[in-house]
C-alpha cells in the first residue's frame, strides 16, 4: 500500500452569480445561474513512504484543493484517495492522528495564548502523554531554535518565529503524512532557509511523507527529488525535478541598480523583464551570467547587482509555454494533415 494514492480525484466549486438589481434576484430565483471551477480535474498520483514531493503550479492550479481533500477537509465531486489506507473525508480519529496540515496563509495556533499552552491544548485533544509531548516539543523547539519563544504570546512573534511554532504544532503527534501549503510564505530569507533546514532534517530522520506546496523555487530545489506539476486542475507533470530545471530553466534573472536614472537599451545584455529609471531585470542565459555582469559593470554606473534563480513561475511558465506550444502545433498538424 502506497502512503498517499489519489485516483481520478476531482473537485468542482460553483459559485452563484446573482445578476445585479431586484429583477436580477427575481430571475435568480427562478433559474440560478452559476459558474463552475474545475479546481482539481482526475488528479492521480501514488506517494510512498518516506517520500518529500513538490507540489507545484501557478496561482488557482487547484493545490490547496488537493491538499485539503487528502486532508479531509474538503468533500470530492469524484474519484478517489487513501491516505495510510483510510479515506480522508471520512475524518476518522486514527487519521487524523497520524497526519498534519499546515497551511502558511492560516493561523492554527492561538493568537492570545503563548505557543506552550496552544500547543498543551493540542496536546490534550490528541491524547499525547506528557512525558513523550515534553520531549517532541524540546526536540523540535530546539532544533528550531525557538526555545526562548515558547511563552510569548503568539501575536507577539515575529512571523518566522510563529511558522516555526506552527510547524511544532503540526509536528507534536508525530504524523507519519504531513502536507505543507506554503510554509515559507512571506518569511524572509534567513528563516526560509532555517525552516528548509528543518525540514530536510526532519524528513531524513523520521522519514515522514510530506507534499510541500511553496512559490519559492529553492524550497523545491533543496528539499523535493520528485515534483508534480499541476495546471487548470490536471496533473501534467510527475517526476524528478532535474529533468524540469535542466530543460526549462536555462536561465537566470540579473538585477541592477543605478545612482542616476539610466535610459540606455538593456536589451543588448539579455531579455528585459523590468525596467524602471533606476533599476532593470534582466533575464540572461545561464553560461553568460559573468560575461554580462562584467560587461554591464563596464558599460553603466552600477549601485548594486544581483544575480537569482528564476522563480518557480518562471520556471513553470516556460514549461507551460512549451506545453502550449507542443499542443497547438500538434493541433496544427492535425488540421493540416485532415486537409491533406
Ligand atoms: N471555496 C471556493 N469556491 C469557489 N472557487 C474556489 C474555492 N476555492 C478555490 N477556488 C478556485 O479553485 C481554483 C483552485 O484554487 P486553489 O486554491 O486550489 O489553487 P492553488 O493552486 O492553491 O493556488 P495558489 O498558488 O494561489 O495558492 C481557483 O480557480 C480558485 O479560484
Ligand atoms: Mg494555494
């Protein structure tokens, strides 16, 4: 039995449209009219045990849908899941116990109640023994260095400090499944990395299955061998992540600052992504990184230069438009041999 399999899994919101103004709601009554979402459309997809996977797409592909069905959160429209063997939506007790989902956007922690006494709280829902609960939480406190935090009211943290604090709380059950929606949003470089750290200790140690959604490519790259990669509800990717990074992300973004506003044409140094008087983005192929940093040092009046991976979007954006590009030139082909 594989930790996490999904078969044909779909979900279809409908939102009511109500057209403007009292006949409009008259109308309404009489024939509700409604949009349809295909949020997740026949998402399937095996996970073992031991297995940190990537979850990635652009805004709305349907991962939070996704994650909060195999969390049971959510009902489907249709298909199928088991995590650990059990149907999430059933929300059995033995389940939950042995699963976490921590969502970044979302506070599960008490906003008026130190860290401890959340988290002693969640303690006595899932029944942890004390001696065992002093122990995950030191454990997990320390190696997020947060021990000195533990009785400050959790408004009062900063937010990287409060993401570590919901991290332990979503961790104090030992799960053996863990879904991340986004454990990195917002914090700043320096926490990101530490809670990156922490997860890939985490995994190696307790080889606890984890689905991570995050927009920060590096997250993906340091944490996930294998991604799925899903678009409008449909998985079209699931693999290992070399392959995407090799193929589509063969360049990487330059940034420039000036002293003085520069209005010279950027687009002799690589493909201009922003430009604004006083800085520009550049996007430059891999290999002619150093070249081009040496040439726009010459050339302009530089304050400051960085060089960056390009973002997750980015990455998937080409992968899409190669996609995109394959499909219609298939279509194409088709029309043009059905001509024929
Ligand atoms: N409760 C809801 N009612 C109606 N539509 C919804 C609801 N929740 C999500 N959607 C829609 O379903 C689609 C998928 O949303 P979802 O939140 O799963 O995307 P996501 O991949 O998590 O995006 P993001 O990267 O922005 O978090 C979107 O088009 C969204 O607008
Ligand atoms: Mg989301």
């Amino acid at each position: 039995m594989s930790a996490i399999e999904a078969r044909g899994l779909t979900k279809v919101y409908r939102t009511y449209k109500k057209e403007s103004g009292l006949r409009g709601a008259i109308k309404g009554l009489a024939k509700r009219k409604y949009d349809e979402t295909r949020a997740a459309d026949n998402v399937s997809f095996t996970i073992e045990e031991g297995e940190l996977v990537g979850f990635l797409g652009p805004n709305g592909a349907g991962k939070t849908t996704v994650l909060k069905m195999l969390s049971g959160l959510l009902n489907p429209t249709g298909g199928e899941a088991r995590v650990l063997g059990f149907v999430p939506w059933e929300r059995r007790n033995e389940m939950k116990r042995q699963f976490s989902l921590l969502m970044g956007q979302k506070n599960a922690l008490w906003w008026d109640l130190p860290a401890q006494e959340s988290l002693e709280l969640n303690r006595a829902i899932y029944g942890i023994d004390r001696g065992r609960f002093k122990q995950v939480v030191g454990g997990l406190a320390e190696l997020l260095e947060v021990q000195d935090k533990m009785n400050v009211m959790v408004r009062e943290l900063s937010l990287g400090e409060r993401m570590k604090m919901e991290l332990i709380s979503a961790l104090i059950h030992e799960p053996r499944v863990l879904f991340l929606d986004e454990p990195t949003i917002g914090l700043d470089v320096v926490s990101q990395q530490r809670v990156r750290e922490f997860l890939r200790i985490y995994n190696r140690e307790h080889r606890i299955v984890t689905m991570l959604t995050s927009h920060y490519m590096q997250d993906i790259e340091e944490l996930c061998d294998r991604v799925i990669v899903i678009d409008h509800g449909k998985i079209f990717f699931d693999g290992p992540l070399n392959s995407i990074i090799d193929r589509f992300s063969g360049s990487k973004i330059l940034s420039l600052t000036f002293e003085q506003p520069a209005t010279r044409d950027f687009s002799a140094y690589g493909e201009v992504i922003e430009q604004t008087p006083l800085s520009v983005q550049l996007k430059v192929p891999r290999g002619k990184v150093t070249e081009t940093c040496r040439q726009v040092l010459a050339d302009c009046k530089v304050t400051d230069i960085n060089v960056q991976e390009l973002p997750v979007e980015e990455v998937i954006r080409q992968f899409f438009g190669e996609r995109s590009a394959a499909v219609s030139n298939a279509a194409a082909e088709a029309a043009v041999s059905a001509t024929a």
